[in-house]
C-alpha cells in the first residue's frame, strides 16, 4: 500500500475532544442549494437531550400553532419525540418516515424549522435541538469527555463550496451553536486552538 497518510489532529477542550475537521473544513448553509434537504432525508428525526424530550413536552402547545397540519397528526400520533429502533436514543419523530415533524415548508419547497420560527416569534424560549443548531457538527456523549465531530453529507456539498468560497470555517459558522452548547469561554479556547492549527499549517 502506498501513498501518503493524513495524520488526523484533535484538541481536548473542557472534556471535550474536537477533531481537526471542525477547525479546518470551511462550511457556510446554503439553503438555496438544499433547500433544508437535512431536515427531510436520512433515517430517523434529530438526536435529543435528555432535557429536550421533557422541552418539547411541556412546549409543544406553544409550538403547536407553527406547525404543518401533517406534523400536528404525526406527533399525536407517535408522541412529541420517540426512541430510535436501532439504537433507542431519543429523536423527533417523522411524518411517513420523511420529513421531521417538526419542518414546515416555504412556497419554493425549502424545509424550516417550525419550533425555531415559534422561537422567532417569541412563543418559546426553545430555539430547537441542539443536534440541529449545531449541524454538521455532530457530538458523542461517553462517560468521561465528549468527542465533537464534523458529519460529511453530500446534500451539504454546496454549504461546503459556499464556505470555500466565503472562507468560513466550521466552528466559526457555528459559533452561537457552540457557545449555546459550551460557553463562550469554551468557545473561545476553541478558536485560539483553530487559529494555532492554521499557524502551524502554513
């Protein structure tokens, strides 16, 4: 075998174990490419905290009014969140094994958040999951450290171009993501970390 092997770099930050990828690959959103394709493809609805599958039950009458009436059915049916089949973690439901049930759907197609728009409007004080603010960062929750990782998805191809393009890195992106998630201490470690990496990079 031969060829060059990428030696893979992380930082440890507060329990927390970033891989170098969140540093270093560049990702900007660009709805008007994917039109939200996160929020519709994949096999099961948004991972959840502990602490939001109690959020979305006390919330869902405040968030009820910003929803599809094909979510609204979904979630009486099945619940406001359900455990995943394959490995029993909790998630948002979906509706026919689609979409989020939580998605709502602009005139040109383009899927958003319909606890998010009740946060807009100041019906809630839950922005949405976590797991969803802080895509395409994904987090692994062990005993002792968190291990914080960028997700490669191919319907994100034009967020990465776009990042590329307007030179934003991942964290940088993310940055509210990531203070709501650790702190704007943590935060800050981070990108001191990220600013060392590109350094020693060049």
């Amino acid at each position: 075998m031969s060829g060059k092997i990428k030696k893979m770099f992380a930082v440890e930050i507060d329990r927390a174990i970033v891989s170098e990828d969140v540093m270093t690959r560049d990702f900007v959103c660009n709805l008007s490419k994917c039109k939200g394709a996160c929020c519709v493809k994949g096999d099961a609805g948004a991972p959840l905290e502990p602490d939001e599958t109690r959020i979305l039950e006390t919330e869902y009458s405040k968030i009820r009014p910003y929803l599809r009436q094909e979510g609204i059915e979904a979630i009486e049916a099945q619940g406001t969140w359900v455990k995943d089949p394959r490995d029993g973690e909790a998630v948002t439901p979906l509706v026919n094994n689609k979409e989020c049930v939580y998605v709502v759907f602009e005139e040109d197609g383009t899927a958003k958040c319909g606890i998010e728009r009740a946060w807009s409007a100041g019906a809630t004080s839950f922005q949405k999951p976590i797991s969803c603010h802080l895509y395409p960062i994904r987090i692994t929750a062990y005993k002792n450290f968190d291990a914080v990782n960028y997700h490669r998805w191919e319907i994100c191809d034009p967020a990465c171009e776009l990042g590329k393009q307007l030179k934003i890195p991942v964290y940088s992106f993310l940055k509210n993501a990531l203070i709501r998630k650790y702190g704007s201490e943590w935060y800050e470690k981070l990108a001191e970390a990220a600013k060392q990496l590109e350094s020693e990079r060049d």
